[in-house]
C-alpha cells in the first residue's frame, strides 16, 4: 500500500476513520472544558492537570487485567459500544453540582474502559489494512488526530470563552453518540481475533510474553516515557497560559500533523527507522527555555516546534509491529496504548505538583529536561543491543 489513496479506497477504512474522527474531536473538547470548569472552581494546576489527562492513570489497570480482551471482542460491537459509554460519561460530566470527586471518579472510569479500546481499535486496523499498510494508515490517523484536536480545541475554546465549559462538555457526547452511529453502520461484523475467554491470567502471560523480548521491550520504552513527560508539559498549558490555553494546544496539535505528514509520508523507510531518538529529543528540548516564561506566541512556535517529534511514536510503532506476532497484534498495540496513557497521567500528576510547588513554567522546564535524559539513556541502550545482536 503505497498512498492516501490506497488507504481510503480500502474497504471500511473510511467509516473507521470518520468514526475515531468524531471521538477525537469529543475528547479534545471534552478535555479542554474539563480542566477549564476545575481550574475555575480550585484555581490548582494538578487538580486541573490531573482532570484533564486523569483517565491516563488507570489504563495501567486494564493493561494488567483487561486487555486480553482487545483481541478477543467482536470489533464492531466493542467499537460501538465503547462511545456510548464515553458519551454517558462526558454527558455526566455537565452536570451542574458535581463534586471535583465526583468528577476525578467518572474520568478515572472512563479511563478504564478506554484502556481496552485502544487495543481493539488498533488491532482493527492492522486487519483491515494488514501490516505493510499499517504505518501508512497510522500516521493518516495521527494527521486526522492532529487536525481533529485543533478542531476540538479551537472550537472548544471558543464554547468555553463565549459561553460555557458545560456546553462544551455536551456538545462532547453528542460527537460520542455520533461515532457510535458511523461504526454501527459503517463497519462489517468480524469475528475476534484470538480465541477463548479474555481473562486475568490470559492478559499476564501475553504482557510476559511481549515484555520478554529485549528488543520489544525498548520500544515500549521510548514510546511510554519521553512523550509521556513532555505531555506532562502540555498538561500545563491551562495554568501557564489561563485565557490562551486554546492557542497552546492548536499549536502542538499542529507540530504533531507537521511531524507524522514528515514520517509517514516523506521521509525514506532507511532513513525514518533512524530518526526514531533524534525527534525524541526535538519533542523535549523547544520546552526548555520555558524556564523564562516567554510570551505567547513564542511559548506557541515552541510548542509547534516540540510537537514534531512526536512523529518519533510512528517509527516505533513500525518496530513493534514487525516484531509481534499476529494473534497479539491487539494486545500489543493495547499495551502501547495503555501504557503510554498511564505514563501521560503520571506525568500529568508530577507537572501539576511541581507546578504547585514552584511555576507551570518552572515545572514545564524539568519535565522536558526528564524527558531528554530518558531519550538518551533509550539510546545508549540501543546502541549497546545493536552492537550485541552484530557481535554474536
């Protein structure tokens, strides 16, 4: 599969593709009028941190427990009924006289649900288009996610700032019900990928067997933890920036389409397999001048600098790929994505607390300094296992 074309010429690509087009937007949204409506009521950057990237928390959860169910649900039933759940959730979200806990208990439950869903979605995809159009078909979803959460949050801003976070919040779950509709109608039944019953003990021998491979287990790596602390920054934006927030992560949305247009469409197969550490350290560094607090538009073109390299996530995926077998496709790419999003939650908690105890800018400045050391380490690690692999 050599083009966009190719793609949306596939049978069911396009309904899927509309469908989690919907729920990006719903969620950027939905996440902008969250951590707006609790940074209003508690004027705290972790409580407004942890609203808006909480659910991430709890993916650790379903990758322990639940995630041999990615491969062992009818996609199509999973993928309408995960929605309907999320609109429910967001739908009780507005609700006016909730409790902040009440609030952190429906987005941690959330997050619960969305631990499984990132496993049948991704494994759906590498079926429809099979592995050699995998990267091709992510990256076309990472520049529809790029544009879509400038979408979400460009017109999440505006609800929020004219009228009100609840609106927002509303119209979030209305875009859920919607994805339902399109998956319902647009995708054809499948039967599960692996069979038996998904269950604990099921869910822990594939995670060892994932987790066993040294190889595979470097790529988990550099996908969970550089990105997870740099969204640590973004999860920052609203405290940094109150009544820009918007602009900040527009910007960053954009950085990532300028970065998966670069790696899945431009750059050579030999040369992208090379630049997985280097884009990790371009997504770091743009933040570290943030310790002098520059103004908007400078914080905004170094944000839209920093967010290309999370085009870094592409090349890793590829890797990951070609090394799973493909009965744990599901799995696996659920285990990214579980991890990656408990990661992304746990970096949210540290930024919010560093923040309380110093500045957003202060805080912003040490997670992208964390994030950097970690690509280094990740790289001297590969480096050590290529020259292993070459000596034996």
């Amino acid at each position: 599969m050599r083009s966009y074309r190719d793609l949306f010429r596939t049978p069911e690509f396009t309904p899927f593709f509309l469908a989690a087009s919907a729920q990006t937007v719903a969620q950027t949204m939905g996440g902008l009028a969250l951590g707006t409506l609790v940074y209003r009521a508690t004027e705290s950057p972790l409580l407004s941190a942890v609203s808006m990237f909480g659910s991430s928390l709890v993916q650790v959860l379903g990758a322990t427990f639940l995630l041999s169910a990615a491969d062992r649900l009818p996609p199509r039933a999973a993928l309408t009924a995960l929605p309907l759940l999320f609109a429910a959730a967001t739908a009780a979200l507005a609700l006016p006289g909730l409790t902040v806990w009440a609030l952190f208990a429906i987005v941690l439950a959330k997050g619960l649900a969305e631990s499984v869903g990132g496993g049948v979605r991704w494994g759906l995809l590498n079926e429809i288009l099979s592995k050699d159009g995998y990267l091709l078909g992510r990256s076309v979803f990472n520049m529809m996610s790029g544009l879509m959460q400038i979408t979400g949050y460009a017109t999440g801003g505006v609800l929020v700032a004219l009228l009100s976070p609840r609106l927002s919040l509303s119209a979030a779950a209305g875009l859920y019900l919607l994805a339902a509709v399109v998956v319902r109608l647009g995708l054809t039944r499948r039967p599960p990928r692996a069979t038996g019953r998904p269950s604990v003990s099921v869910t822990w021998r594939a995670n060892a067997l994932l987790w066993s491979s040294p190889s595979r287990r470097q790529a988990y790596l550099a996908l969970w933890i550089p990105n997870g602390l740099v969204v640590g920054c973004e999860s920052l934006y609203v405290s940094y920036a109150p009544d820009s927030a918007g602009i900040l992560f527009a910007c960053a949305a954009l950085g990532m389409l300028a970065g998966d247009v670069l790696v899945g469409r431009v750059l050579p197969p030999g040369l992208r397999s090379r630049l997985g550490f280097p884009l990790l350290l371009l997504l770091a560094l743009p933040y570290v001048p943030f310790l002098l607090h520059p103004a908007v538009p400078l914080a905004a073109a170094a944000v839209t600098l920093a967010s290309v390299g999370f085009g870094a996530s592409l090349v890793q995926q590829e890797r990951l790929v070609a090394l799973t077998p493909d009965d744990l496709t599901g799995h696996a790419l659920g285990l990214h994505s579980a991890g990656m999003l408990t990661m992304q939650g746990v970096a949210a908690a540290l930024a919010g607390s560093l923040a309380q105890l110093t500045s957003p800018a202060v805080a912003m400045t040490a997670m992208a300094m964390g994030s950097a050391g970690v690509t280094l380490l990740l790289m001297g690690a590969a480096k050590r296992e290529e020259s292993r692999t070459v000596s034996c």
